[in-house]
C-alpha cells in the first residue's frame, strides 16, 4: 500500500477558502451564545425563585439539557420536531446552541448571584425598594461582572461545540474540511486548516475577555 505524504504546501494556498465558513461558524455561535444567556438568565431567576412549580421546572431543564449530548439536541432538534414544523439547518443549530449553553450559563448566573452578599438585598428592601428593583438595579450587575470570566469560557467551548452543526448539513468549518478533503483527498491538510482557524478564533476571544476582565478589576478599584 502506497502512502500519500502530506503535502503542506497546500494549506496557505487553500487557507482563506475557508473564510466564508468561519463566518458562519462564528455567526451560529454567536446567536447561539446569545439565545443561551437569555435562556440562562431566566432560568437561573426560574431556580432561585421561591415559587416551586418555577424552580422545579428550571432544576427539571438544567438536569435534561446537562445530562444529554449537544449532537443528541441537535438531532432532536433538526430531525425530531419535523413532524411539527420544517427548521432549516442554520436556525436548528442556533436554537440547538442556545438551548444547550442555557443550562450551563444558568448555573453561572445563579452561583454568581448567590455570590452577591444576602445583606445587599436586605438593605435595598429597607429602603423601600421592591425585589425585582433590586434583583435589576443592584445584584445583577454585580452578578454579571463575576460571571464574565465563566462566561467567557463557555463562550470558547460554544465555539467548538458549534462543529458539530457540520452534521446537519450547516456551511461552517467542519463540514468545509470534509468537503475540501472529499475533492482533493488531503484530509489531513485540510483538517489542519480547520484546526488553525478554530485555534485563531478562540486566540481572539480569549485576549478580548482577557481585555474585559481587566478593565472590569480597574473598574472595581476606581
């Protein structure tokens, strides 16, 4: 048996073909991303709640949606609810995103407004200031902050949990490398360039929440 050596050479030449499907890379991550802090937050408000229904339906979601593969979601998603109404490949994988990261980002959230001293909340109902008042104005905010650097990480596991919308067919990096491959038979090469533009990406966004953490300390120190 004949072995093909890799030919390099072909990754800068074939690098920037891939620069459409990291953007819609990007693009279901970042919608995904956003749906889930959404759904995070709400849910995470869901389980501090004192109305049990609320906070039963909020532990039930978190349990479910932890406690399953993303791939499994997807699937369920894009192949299940067929029956129901017809979801092109791009809107699944959002949707898929957003529901899955929504159960990790309501456990940021809540840990991070459990973080918040209890006498914060005490004092601005002292003053006459109603519950959700306070839960918007004063411990959200300082929830927030503590949460970005968790957030931020989830941000990057979402960014490569994202690879496996290729499976339904969605136009990003994965499934550009394996459509490249298929018509050049240079897998490796081609999955080395998949592999340099995840590495790029999350480069970036680490030195931008890196960024963020920093000026929020300054802020704190102000």
């Amino acid at each position: 048996m004949k072995i093909i050596p890799w030919d390099l050479g072909a990754i800068p030449s074939r690098f920037f073909l891939f620069g459409e499907a990291a953007w819609y890379t990007v693009q279901i991550t970042g919608l995904g991303v956003l749906l889930g802090l959404v759904i995070g937050l709400v849910v995470a408000l869901g389980r501090l709640s004192s109305n049990k229904p609320l906070s039963s339906i909020s532990r039930a979601y978190i349990f479910l949606i932890r406690g399953t593969p993303l791939l499994v979601q997807l699937f369920i998603v894009y192949y299940g609810l067929t029956s129901i109404v017809t979801i092109a490949p791009i809107p699944s994988a959002v949707i898929a995103l957003g529901v899955h990261n929504g159960a990790y980002i309501a456990e940021i959230f809540r840990g991070s407004i459990q973080s918040i001293h209890y006498g914060q909340m005490e004092a601005a109902r002292s003053l006459g200031m109603p519950k959700g008042k306070a839960m918007r104005r004063i411990i959200l905010p300082q929830a927030f902050k503590r949460a970005v650097p968790s957030l931020g990480n989830q941000l990057i596991i979402a960014l490569k949990d994202s690879s496996l919308a290729s499976t339904i067919a969605v136009p990003e990096l994965m499934l550009r490398g394996r459509q490249m491959g298929s018509s050049t038979f240079m897998y490796m090469e081609m999955f080395i360039i998949v592999g340099i533009w995840y590495l790029l990406m999350t480069s970036v966004l680490s030195y931008v929440i890196h960024r963020i953490e920093t000026r929020l300390k300054v802020s704190d120190r102000d």
